[in-house]
C-alpha cells in the first residue's frame, strides 16, 4: 500500500469518528434539552400545582375562620336565649317550701296539699343553728316561690338562751331574703306544748319562752314586711296549752292537729 493510499485511509476513518462523535454529542445534548425542558415543565407544573393547593387552603382556612366566628356568635345568642328563658323560668316557677323540724317533717304535705307543688324541708331535732348552717341545702337549692317557717321549739330544749333563739329566727328570715329576695316568707308562731301529756317529751319546752320568742317575731316580722302567722292561739285549749285533741305527746300533732293547720296555711297558697 502506498503512503497516499494510507493517508487516505486514516483520514477517511478520523472523518467517520469525528463524524460519529459529533452525532453522539448533538444526541447527548439534545437528550440534555430534552430532560432539562422537560424538569422545566415539572417544576412549572409543581408551581402551579401549589399555587392551586395554597389557595385552596387559604380559602379554606379564610372559610373555617368566617364558620367559627358565625358559630360564636350563634352560641353567644343561643346562651343569652337560655339565660333569658331561665329567668322567665324562675319568675313563672311556684314552688311551696316547709322549713323547721320534725313537726315540718311529719307534716304529710302531699296528702294536705294535693297536686300542690309542695317541698317538706323538715328535719327531725333540727334548732335554728342546724337550719342556719344549712341553708343552701334546706331552702336555696329548691328557689322556693314561698317559704313556710316554723322552728325554735328544739332550741328551748337544748338550753339555748330565748335572745339567742329570735336573734338565730330573724337571721334566717333575713338571710333567705337577701338570696332569694324574690321568695315570699310567712313565718309560723312557735307550736304550744302540753307537758300533762307527755313530761318526758315536752322537756324542758314551756309555753312562757314560747310566748316571748313569738311576740318578738311578730314585731320583726311587722317591721319588716314579712307575713306572720299566728297558729298559737290556733291550738290552744282553755288552759293556755296544746290541745290533747290534737297531739298524742304534747308537742307533736296528730292528723286533727294538721288539719287545723293546713285550713290557716291554705289561705296563704296561691
């Protein structure tokens, strides 16, 4: 082979490889185009994708906060239609409360008021203090439209001074007042007792002390615009005592002695 011939050769196999690579170069770079046109799209696709999703949410949010502020302000006006229902409520509500002790607490309120919204809060040996110590529980609890008081008899039996036992009544009547000013209170005289039936029972109870503490209830009571009720004399025999008729020991009543009772205190129920 001549030199020409060779030369020839070795250029016509450099022309094809150069050839060859610029075709692999102008491929590789188009392929680069390519993917790069292409990340090009899917970022610009992403973009928008988020922009869509952002303002999806954002609108949203903006609805969520225009959905709890319009539920505020419905629980806002629905408590204020509760509060204002409950108030109509309570100056609508009628509700009788017996308070003292255990003459309230056989007091069969159900037989002698029938169908009447009656409440006993009559405890057995209560005194004054236990009633004074116990009021939300004894009288506040049930918002009573009326409160029907008679205590003081177990004081006197308990040794307690009869100063001690007015100061203790005017405190209850007073105390109930300033909570529950919107309550009517009739206060019942203290029973009379009859010791020729039972000495044991009556104790140390007189119908003196009886006496004085009713007076200086009835001038409370007089001052200060509560009702007083005089059932005393109501029950009293030609002795100045509790009627045997209407107890069987001397301090409690039996059914005539309630009797009498419900016909003064039903004309205090509406």
């Amino acid at each position: 082979m001549s030199k020409t011939t060779s030369k020839k050769t070795k250029k016509k196999k450099y022309t094809t490889r150069l050839e060859k690579n610029k075709r692999i170069y102008y491929k590789n770079n188009s392929v680069k185009d390519s993917h790069k046109k292409s990340n090009n799209k899917l970022i610009l696709i992403v973009l928008v994708i988020s922009l869509f999703v952002n303002a999806f949410f954002l609108l949203r949010v903006n609805n969520l906060d225009s959905s709890v502020d319009s539920l505020n302000t419905t629980i806002e006006e629905n408590k204020k239609d509760y509060e204002k229902q409950i108030e109509t409520l309570k100056e609508d509500y009628t509700n009788y409360l017996f308070l003292g002790d255990s003459i309230t607490y056989y007091y069969d309120l159900d037989k002698y008021y029938e169908g009447l919204p009656v409440v006993n809060s009559g405890i057995s040996g209560d005194t004054t203090e236990d009633i004074l110590n116990d009021m939300t529980n004894r009288v506040y609890v049930y918002n009573p439209s009326k409160v029907f008081l008679l205590i003081g008899t177990n004081d006197l039996n308990s040794n307690i001074e009869v100063d001690e036992v007015i100061s203790n009544i005017e405190k209850i009547i007073s105390d109930i007042n300033k909570r529950e000013p919107q309550t009517e209170i009739y206060v019942e005289s203290i029973y009379p007792v009859n010791s020729n039936t039972n000495k044991r029972m009556v104790g140390s109870r007189n119908n003196d002390d009886i006496k004085t503490i009713n007076e200086s209830i009835k001038d409370y009571c007089t001052s200060n615009n509560y009702t007083y009720i005089n059932m005393y004399d109501q029950l009293l025999d030609e002795d100045g005592n509790l009627k045997e008729e209407y107890s069987g020991d001397g301090l409690h009543l039996n059914g005539d002695g309630y009797n009498v009772v419900t016909d003064v205190l039903k004309n205090y129920l509406d």
